[in-house]
C-alpha cells in the first residue's frame, strides 16, 4: 500500500518552462490537495478537489492549474514557472467522512 | 476557521514527557482538535484530534480544557525521532479542508 505518490520528488526548470507534478493515491480517497511549503511559512492550500469532476482555488492557486484525472489522481501545471514558485509542493487526500490528511513525501521545485 | 496560537520552538530531553501546548479561544462548538507533525524533508503525518473529550493513540495523548479554548498534545516518552515541526489545526468535520492553513506549527527537538 502506497499512501500517497508524487513525481517528481525533485525539479530544476528554468523560467518559463512548464512543468506537471502528478500525484496518485491508492487508498480510494474523495479529497484531493496541494499544498506548497516555504521556509517559515507553513502550508498554504494551492488547490484543492473535494471529489472526482471538482477543482477549487485555495489560498495561492495563482500561476497554477490543477485536474483531477481520475479519482487516484489529480496533477498540479505550472504552465510558465517563476523563481516565485520555487518550494517543496505536497499531495495530500483525504476519505470524505474523517479528517485525516495523509501526505506525500513532497516534490521540492526549483526556478532558476 | 478559528485561529491557534503555538510556541515557535521547545526542547525536550530523550525518554522524558514532550507537552506542547496550542491555544485555541476562538474555537466553535463543532470544531475539532487536530494534530499534524512533520519530520524534516517529509510529507506532513497525523497524530490525533479530539473535540472535548480527552484522546490517546499509540503516538500520542491529547488534553483538551474543559472551555475547549486550549489543548496539550503529550508526547510520553519523547525519542529522537519526534524532532520535527508540530501542527495545531482547528476544523469541523464538515469542512472540506479547502483553504486550510497550517501555519508555523512548534519546532520541537528532542535532546539525548
């Protein structure tokens, strides 16, 4: 059993170029986030699903775009990346009836 | 969502009792304690929640006051694999964990 799955773990992108973090799960969960996390920053929701056929805007969704392919997966495109956006980005989903965020082992960003 | 205030950082001596505290005054009626931590360089992992009554699992036990406006997480017999940054959170089980901050949680590191 998996959890919760991102590629890649680690990116270098220019500016400019576009990149897709995937992440999966195989736990048959509804919910799906992202999440970005700067030093001293904590987490800040970037977009999140809370079912298949469903995005929303969390605090900082700008710059980003996300879809939910299916209901194991939901990716996160940056379509032209900036220094900005260099982070360490999570993946977390969550069963529709509890409260427990299960995370994935982060995807650390870099624009040069 | 209401809001928590934690301390920035704590020590705690291997083998001795971790207690760190959160403080949540503004907490409503149908909003649960939850508990996150985060070892460095790794996804976000649950502890515990609770709503007014206290809880223990097998990592953790949580004290919540009688006025719900503060809780402890206690960590029994800290070890040097608990240090890591240590999330308070506030929610209804309802809520969609949309635009959800963790903020700056506590960095605890724990000391041979």
């Amino acid at each position: 059993n998996a959890g919760v799955t991102q590629t890649p773990k680690f990116q270098v992108l220019k500016t400019g170029q576009s990149m897709t973090l995937q992440c999966a799960q195989d736990m048959n969960h509804n919910s799906m986030y992202w999440y970005r996390q700067d030093p001293g920053m904590g987490l800040r929701l970037i977009y999140y699903s809370a079912s298949e056929g469903t995005t929303d805007k969390g605090e900082v969704p700008n710059g980003y775009n996300v879809s939910r392919l299916n209901k194991r997966e939901f990716s996160l495109r940056l379509e032209s990346a900036a220094p900005s956006q260099t982070s360490v980005y999570f993946c977390a989903s969550r069963l529709s009836v509890s409260g427990e965020l299960f995370f994935g082992e982060g995807s650390r960003l870099t624009v040069l | 969502d209401a809001k928590t205030t934690q301390p920035t950082s704590m020590d705690c001596a291997e083998g001795r009792a971790a207690n760190l505290p959160c403080n949540h005054s503004t907490i409503s009626g149908n909003e649960y304690v939850y508990w996150y931590r985060q070892i460095h360089s790794q996804g976000p992992q649950y502890i515990i929640h609770g709503l007014k009554n206290n809880e223990t699992n097998e990592m953790a036990s949580l004290i919540i006051t009688e006025d719900r406006k503060s809780s402890t997480l206690i960590l029994p017999h800290a070890t040097l694999r608990d240090t890591a940054v240590y999330y308070c959170i506030v929610r209804a089980t309802t809520d969609s964990w949309g635009k959800l901050q963790f903020g700056a949680g506590t960095q605890v590191v724990v000391t041979p």
